[in-house]
C-alpha cells in the first residue's frame, strides 16, 4: 500500500528483508567508530537512506515503523510535501545573512505565526535560535534581565538540555550530567506531581505537589529571589510525566503573584504533539515565556522563545542572538511545517492516535502486570513498567528487553524515565492507522513473549 501520508512518496509499510541492523547498517557502523566520538549514541545503528510518513527507509533495504519521529521532530512526517517544496525554494534563493547582519521575511513570518498560535491574547513577540537548549538557555537570560533577579526554579524528572546551564536545569544525572560539572548556580529543584508515584494518591496530588513545591520555593529560595519557574506541561524526557490536574495552574498563579516569569517548556510537547498546539493548553495556563523546537520546523534545526512583548523587550539589542538563530531554509520548512498542521488538522489526528494507542495499551495492561501504568496525550503516549504493581518497583531490564524486541521486528521505540523504565511512543502525526496498529501488534506480541 502506498499513499501521500504527510507528503511522502515512501510505501507506508513494514519491511524486514535482513537482520536489524543489516549488512551494510553493521558495515557503516564499523566507519562510524572509527571517526564518530564515542560519547554520540544512537538507539538503534540503522543507517536511514529515506524516510516519511510512517516509516524510516534504511541502507539493507528494511522499512521500519517509526514509533519515534526523531524525539517529536518529524511530527508532519520526515519529508512533508510543504517543509520540502519551500525549503527547496529557499535553498535556491540563498542559505543564509544572519538576520543579525541583514534581515530577511521568512523570519518575521515565523514570529508572526508564533504570535497567533501560542496560548493568550496579549502582544507577544520571538526570537530564534538553533536547539531547544539554547532556546531554554535564553529564556533564562531575558527572565533574568526582565525581572533584574537570578534564581531559577526547576522541577524533579524535568529536561531542559546539554548545555552547561540547561544540564543544570535537567534533574537526570545518567547520561545526561555525569562527570560534566561544575554546573550553573542558582537553580533549584522542586517537586512535581507524578500522580502514579505520589504517596498520597493521584486524586490528592496536583494540590499536595504545589503546595510542597511553593513551601520550598518560598523557605528555601524566597519569592522575591526567583527569575522564573520553567516547567514542561508534559514531562519528557523524565517519563512523559502529566503532572496531575491543579499543579500547573497553581504554579503559574504563584509564579505571577510574585512576580516570577512562568516559562513552559514545549519543546517535546508543542505543535499538536498532544493534540492541541500546544500543552500548556489543556488546563487554560498561558505561560508569560514559552520555549519550542522539535516539532517546529518538520526536522530543520530552529528553536524559538517566545512571549509577552514587555518580557521578551527587556534584553538589551544585541544581548539575544546567534549566528545561525532563524536560518532561512529552516523558518521556510517551518512555515511548512506549520501549513501541514493546519491543513491536515494534526491536532485531531493526534487526539485519533492517542484514542487507537490508550485503546490497545489498555487492554495489553490488563493481560500483562508489568504495565503499571498508561499517560500520555495525543501522539505523546507512554508505558511504564514495573516488577510489581503494588510496590511500583521500577522494571528498567524489561523496557530494554521490550525495546531490542521491537527494533528486531521493525518498530523504532524509545525508551526514557528517570528510572529507564518506560516505553515512550511519539509517532508522526500523519502516521496511517494501519500502521499504528500493526506496531502495537508488535508490542503486544513483544510483551507475550517476555
């Protein structure tokens, strides 16, 4: 079966013809050590030689499911028609000024675009940059010069990124930290509300985490200390975590009766990733800062901060930048990012997988007790598996296990937690449906035989 799904020309199916990874993946893979520095890893060394939609093409031959969309990158699939059609044109054009040097519509086109998209109606403006962490790492130097104070306020399980700062906002110490300290000062780290962890219950856990969480910050930090609070709506990296209903809207009351600039982190969970834009929506909280990346631009490196014009204003010109920030191709394959979303309505396509995804896994938990439990929204769906229910002890072998399994059948899954214990499925928005389900099979029958 073939189709246009998210642009791509690539039969949407599953195709195993060698071992994963084949011949010439393994012969790769011998050149790759060689030059490659050891600290770059990869989940699974299959090298790709095309890929969209549903599936990732690699060098043997093989076509795999992609359970992964290159960590939430490739959300309108990893060659969308639009990103392709006006990258190329950009291509073209020319590569690249620095907007710094001479200025140039494709960048403005995507400040207005965030403008309108993003939470609130309040006048808002962007800046541009290259990765998620350095859109994390700027959002703390505009917070920090608009509110004239230094702390910083971070979440257990949080990700923020690899750089020296955003290492020090992320809570995970292996591998993302060891043995690359010293680390920033002035950040501190509170609570979350992990309802499946909570030791009171899920139902008592929005208001208890908050409530800890600002006890800390007022005792420990004070208030009138803080330059802003950055929490992602969704946990990513540190296990697709939903903090409990109450925590968010709470956290950000506090942040502006005091005064704090309230930055959601949406860099995994922006851009219909959970079924709406973006997460943050879900309980009304409209951030002052919001930080996005990933699926902004259909896989082109760009990242963004975006908020309240008198916030974002506050830095001295000059002070934000990079020689890179805004690229041209890559705001053009963000504006086609963005036409795909729209015109495939990929918030309701998202909302599709996570009824079809939380369906099946649901079922799956009921035959198989090392599920403990089921999160997610949208396309931004996780497993967390445990030795035993009623303890919650973490499973970490048996994610792994579960993971080399599918990767032997053709289904790219990723792992995370801080614990290493749950299966996270991001799969592109423009996945088919037949697909989505032939990977849970996979799943379903990976867990039979574990």
């Amino acid at each position: 079966m073939t189709e246009l799904t998210g642009g791509s020309a690539l039969p949407q199916e599953r195709r195993v013809v060698t071992a994963i990874p084949g011949p010439k993946s393994l012969e790769l893979q011998a050149r790759r050590t060689a030059t490659v520095a050891g600290g770059v890893g990869s989940v699974l060394p299959v090298f790709t030689t095309r890929a969209g939609g549903g599936v990732i093409e690699d060098v043997d031959g093989n076509s795999l499911i992609d359970f992964g969309s290159g960590i939430a990158v490739t959300s309108v699939g990893a060659s969308a028609e639009a990103v392709v059609r006006r990258a190329s044109a950009q291509l073209a054009n020319f590569t690249h000024t620095c907007f710094m040097v001479t200025p140039y519509e494709g960048y403005v086109e995507v400040c207005e675009q965030l403008a309108e998209l993003t939470p609130g109606d309040h006048a808002k403006k962007s800046a541009l940059f290259n990765s998620g962490a350095e859109a994390v790492e700027n959002a703390v130097k505009i917070a920090r010069s608009y509110t004239k104070r230094q702390a910083v306020v971070v979440f257990d399980h949080g990700y923020h990124g690899r750089t020296n700062l955003t290492m020090a906002l992320t809570a995970k110490n292996m591998p993302y930290k060891h043995g690359f300290g010293p680390f920033a000062p002035e950040v501190y780290r509170v609570p979350v509300a992990y309802g499946y962890r909570w030791p009171t219950g899920a139902e008592n856990c929005g208001p208890e985490a908050a409530a800890q969480a600002i006890d800390q910050i007022t005792k420990q930090v004070g208030a009138e200390n803080v330059a802003a609070i950055i929490i992602e709506p969704v946990l990513g990296e540190g296990g697709f975590i939903e903090p409990a209903k109450g925590f968010l809207p709470r956290i950000a009351e506090f942040a502006k009766d005091n005064g704090i600039v309230f930055v959601a982190d949406e860099i995994q969970s922006g851009f219909c990733r959970t079924g709406q834009w973006f997460a943050c929506e879900d309980e009304g909280v409209v951030p002052d800062l919001i930080t996005t990346a990933k699926g902004i631009a259909g896989g082109m490196p760009l990242a963004a901060v975006t908020g309240r014009a008198e916030i974002m204003d506050s830095a001295h010109a000059g002070g934000l930048g990079g020689t890179y920030g805004g690229n041209p191709v890559a705001c053009a394959a963000a504006l086609g990012a963005i036409e795909t979303m729209r015109e495939l309505d990929l918030n309701a396509k998202a909302k599709r997988i996570e009824e079809v995804m939380k369906g099946r896994l649901t079922a799956m938990q009921e035959k198989f007790p090392v599920i403990g439990d089921i999160r997610g929204r949208g396309a931004m769906i996780a497993i967390e598996l445990v030795k035993d229910p009623e303890t919650k002890a973490p499973a970490p072998e048996a994610a792994g296990a579960l993971a080399k399994a599918c990767h032997a059948e053709g289904l790219l899954v990723l792992t995370c937690g801080t614990y290493g214990n749950v299966l996270r499925f991001l799969p592109p928005l423009v996945i088919g449906e037949d697909l989505l389900n032939e990977g849970l099979d996979i799943i379903e029958a990976a867990f039979a035989r574990l």
